[in-house]
C-alpha cells in the first residue's frame, strides 16, 4: 500500500485544490467537478461498508474506513451522493497517506478558499464537519496507540 503515497504537503494539496477550483467562476461547474472526483474515487470493499464506519451527521450515508500503514493514516469512503462523495475525495486527497500528527495540525482552510463551505446546504455543512471530525478522530486514535 506505500505506493499510494504521492508525496507532497498537505498545504500543497490544499493549494492544487484551490488552482483548479479557481479556473470555474460558476458554482455549477465547480459542483460538476466535484461529481467528476467523487465518480472518479474507487468503490470501498463491501466489508468496510459497516455500521462502524458510517458517519453521524451525513444526511446521506457515508462510509469513511482508515488504516494506519507504515505510519501514516490510508483512507477510504464511499457515500451514495455524488456530491458527498465529491467532498470526501478532496478530503482524503489532502489528508490521505499523511502522519497522524501531521492530520492533526493541518489547517484545512481550502474549504473556505474555494468558498465550499458557503455553498453547502445547512446538512451538507454539517456533513462536512462530521467527516473531518471523523477523520481527525482516527488520526488521534492511531497516535494513541503509537505511543
């Protein structure tokens, strides 16, 4: 699985999101190119389509499944809404294949710069928070037992 490993900061993952999001002035557009991510985004096995691995707080069903390997946190999710599935692959492109530590001091401001967050209906922001709660959650977890 290393060889999912890119390379490459959050920051500057976060800074290619902001570059491509910037080529759309239309909202439409920018909701079409986040449907191409989530379409793009292979299907999570059956077996990590559990109750465990579903978020609270998604208005349509997510399943977000995290491992630690050779120390960094692997994620994978898969959401029956194009558009959440859309969200949650810009969020594991950032966050994937990361330390714990560096999960958890990230500043995540690219969901404000692209304006994402504003263009959110009240669940899907909530939705938004939830999966980036869960995500930090399993860093922390991971660094737990690291220790």
């Amino acid at each position: 699985m290393d060889d999912c490993y890119v390379g490459g900061t959050i920051e500057e993952a976060q800074q290619e999101i902001i570059d491509e999001f910037s080529d759309y002035d239309d909202w439409m557009d920018r909701y079409q190119m986040l449907i191409d991510l989530g379409n793009e985004q292979e299907p999570l096995p059956v077996e990590y389509k559990t109750e465990s691995n579903l978020i609270d707080g998604c208005q349509s069903r997510l399943w977000l499944q995290a491992d630690l390997v050779e120390g960094r946190v692997h994620y994978r999710a898969e959401s029956e809404s194009l558009i959440v599935k859309g969200i949650v692959a810009l969020l594991i492109r950032v966050l994937n294949d990361h330390t714990p530590d560096e999960i958890l001091e990230a500043d995540l401001h690219f969901i404000d710069d692209i304006g994402l967050r504003e263009h959110l209906s009240p669940t899907r922001s909530n939705g938004l928070l939830s999966m980036l709660k869960q995500m930090k959650l399993y860093a922390m977890a991971f660094k737990a037992k690291g220790k």
